[in-house]
C-alpha cells in the first residue's frame, strides 16, 4: 500500500468501506456526555477532510492542518484558540506555496509553526514550510522528487537545535523514500536539506509513511510501512556515524501476532522505551499496539494489544502517552460502527487494559479518525478525516 492512501487530494481514503456509515446515527447518551463536537469542517475556507491532530502551545491553543479545503481546496493550517473558534492562518494555493498537508505540526520556542505538504511546491513533489505567529507561510524546501525525496506524509521532529527531520514516501535513491534533516541556518538564509537514509528495495524497509522520534544522542527512530525481512513493515535506528548514517533494524513485521503495516510511528516514555501501533494484523487481525525495550544492545519486541477487526482498522498516527504511563490513540474504520474509537490502554501489574474511550457512529459527530491526540485540560482533543454536518471532518473532545 502506497501513497494514493493517504495523499490523493480531497483525501477520499477508504471512502469505499462502510459508505452507510455515514447515517446521522443519534449519540448514545453514555457517550455523549464525555464526547464533543468542538468544530465541524465544512470543506469551505475553513478547510475539510483533516488528516491529523494537533501541537499544542503553553497557552493550549490547539494547531493543525486540513488535507483539503481552504480558499483554493488544497488544504489549510489552523488554530483553535483555547476559548474556541477556529482561526485560519494559512490557505494553500496549490502552487510554489504547496498543497494538501497531511501531517501535525511542530512548533519552536518562538511560536513558529512547521510542516510538510504532499504535493506543490516549485517542482510538485511537496514541500517543508514554515508558518509565522501572524500566518505568513515560507517554503523551507521543496522536494524535487529524485534522490533528496518525494511526496512528505507525515509530521516533523525537531532537535534542540531548531533542526528538522521527517520522512518522505516517495524519491530517494531507490523510489522506496528517505529519512532526511532540515538544517536551520544561523544567520538569515537557506534550510540545507540532507538525506540521512534512503529505503532500498529489500530487508531495510520501505516507504516510511509515519514521521520519525529522536532521542537525547541524536539518533533517529521510525517505521517502514513495507519492506523488511517479511515486506511487511520495520521499526528502525538510525545512528550517525561521522557524515553517515548506519540503519539497524529493530524489529521486522510478520502478520503473525505481532502486526503488520506500520503506519504510525513511535514515541518515547522516560525510561526509553518506544511504543508504536501496526495497523493490520495481530491475533485480532485490526493492528497491534507495542513496544521495544532496549536491553544489553537489542531490543524486546513486545505486543501489549491486538485490535480486534478486520483488514486495516487499527491506529494509523503516533500514540500518545499521559505523565502516568496511559497510552492513547484511534482508530480507523472498527468499532460497532466500523467508524472509528478512540481508546485507553493502562498498564497494571506486568499487563496493560484496553478501555474504549469513544466509538464514533460514523454521523456528525464524526467519521474514520487518522488523528494523533493531545491532551488540554484534561481532555482528548483529535479530528475524523470525514463525517460531521458537512462530511468534511470535525475536531472532537473526549474526557477519559
């Protein structure tokens, strides 16, 4: 599976499954009263078909993008203010500017924000950009689609230097996608672009749909959606070895009880432990939620729960995980609906208990969820990709 999941304009993904779904089913009142409809997109200026969650900012102002919509429909970024309302600070033009931004946001300590599009920019291939306090949006890079990549889904991580990493799909020396590094310049002038790995065609891994970690040495995590021993996925290191990069393979996806199909990446806990979700396979056979333990040099690859469902149904963006250890996400297409959930795992005593937080029924209150989640005041905040008054996605609330 390719990128015409996940990067087609209008981001009709899986419009295909369950298509009754969308009936304006009534919520129950159980889960009405911990679940909310904080926006609902209209596919207008506002933007539509959000393909992700949110960076928050020490005010909890909340900050995302939408896949389509905007002034010209190829997507917006924008603000939810911590009294609600949206506030567009961005509509893409499709042009040297980009178009259809899928991934979250990352900010710097100046309040900037940055991102990647799929497509636009100077040679049509996407574009790293950078979004001002004000809205006024710069292109950093724009991917010419040969060996410095193509076709960025994902969000960004950024060193505490103000350097960027993140992934493309596409490009790369072998068309199977790189891992690369924006490198801020210290003085006014241009980000310069490396590629710190590009995916082959056999056990290394290949097109890494998810966006990358990085830990405190400064070497770099993520998964592989394909490719690897089985085809089926990785989780990789990345470690800097004078000016190159030297992969190793953390653990290959077999469709067994482990997974399958990674689309999500990883997070750290503060131990250094990752954790990371498949989105197919497992013996439930809707994905499995992980984690890797370092230990002695290697690392134990452990599933901590298999989603029940069918096909791919499991959680497609990065986990987050709560000061006390709680690990949150979403999911796609299962449930009673097969319009989505948004979940709890908790740990307790060597095991760790699956709580349904919310199960979308597929109406206005929303529709297939490929949101990462943050946490504001005590509430989940995430967006479905369709589903709300207008079917154009909406911004829920969920209090555990």
């Amino acid at each position: 599976m390719k990128s015409e999941l996940l990067s087609a304009p209008g981001k009709a993904i899986f419009a295909f499954v369950f298509v009754l779904a969308l009936t304006a089913f009534g919520i129950p009142r159980a889960q009405s009263q911990n679940f909310s409809v904080v926006h609902s997109f209209t596919g207008g200026s506002d933007g539509g078909g959000p393909l992700n969650g949110f960076t928050i900012d020490s005010k909890g102002n909340l900050y995302g993008t939408t896949s389509s919509g905007g002034a010209s429909n190829y997507g917006v970024v924008f603000k939810l203010n911590l009294g609600g309302g949206e506030v567009v600070l961005h509509s893409f033009t499709g042009g040297a500017d980009g178009a259809n931004p899928d991934g979250f946001l990352v900010m710097d300590k100046a309040g900037n924000l940055y991102g990647t599009t799929t497509a636009g920019g100077a040679f049509g291939a996407g574009t790293v950009f950078e979004v001002a306090g004000q809205g006024k949006e710069k292109v950093l890079y724009s991917f010419a689609g040969k060996t410095d990549g193509a076709d960025p889904e994902a969000g960004l991580a950024m060193d505490a230097s103000g350097n960027l990493y993140g992934t493309t799909i596409s490009g790369g020396a072998s068309g199977n996608g790189t891992v690369f590094k924006l490198t801020r310049p210290k003085s006014p002038g241009k980000w310069a672009e490396t590629v710190l790995y590009s995916f082959g065609t056999g056990t290394d891994g290949a097109i890494p749909v998810a966006g990358v970690a990085l830990d405190a040495a400064g070497n770099v995590y993520g998964t592989t959606s394909e490719g690897g021993v089985y085809g089926l996925g990785t989780v990789f290191e990345l470690t800097p070895s004078g000016s190159a990069w030297t992969e190793t393979i953390l653990h290959n996806f077999q469709n067994e009880d482990d997974g399958a199909t990674p689309y999500a990446g990883v997070i750290f806990d503060k131990t250094g432990n990752l954790y990371g979700a498949a989105t197919d396979g497992g013996t439930g056979g809707g994905g499995t939620v992980f984690e890797l333990t370092p230990t002695n040099g290697n690392w134990t690859f452990t599933v901590l729960y298999s989603q029940p469902g069918w096909g791919i149904s499991g959680s497609f963006r990065d986990l987050l995980m709560d000061a006390s250890g709680n690990l949150y996400g979403t999911t796609h297409c299962d449930g009673t609906n097969t319009a989505g959930t948004v979940y709890k795992l908790t740990p307790a005593a060597g095991s760790w208990t699956y709580t349904s937080l919310y199960v979308f029924n597929g109406g206005t209150d929303g529709l297939y969820s490929f949101s990462n989640l943050v946490l504001r005041q005590g509430a989940l905040y995430g967006t479905t990709n369709q589903g709300g008054a207008d079917n154009e996605g909406v911004i829920f609330k969920v209090r555990p």
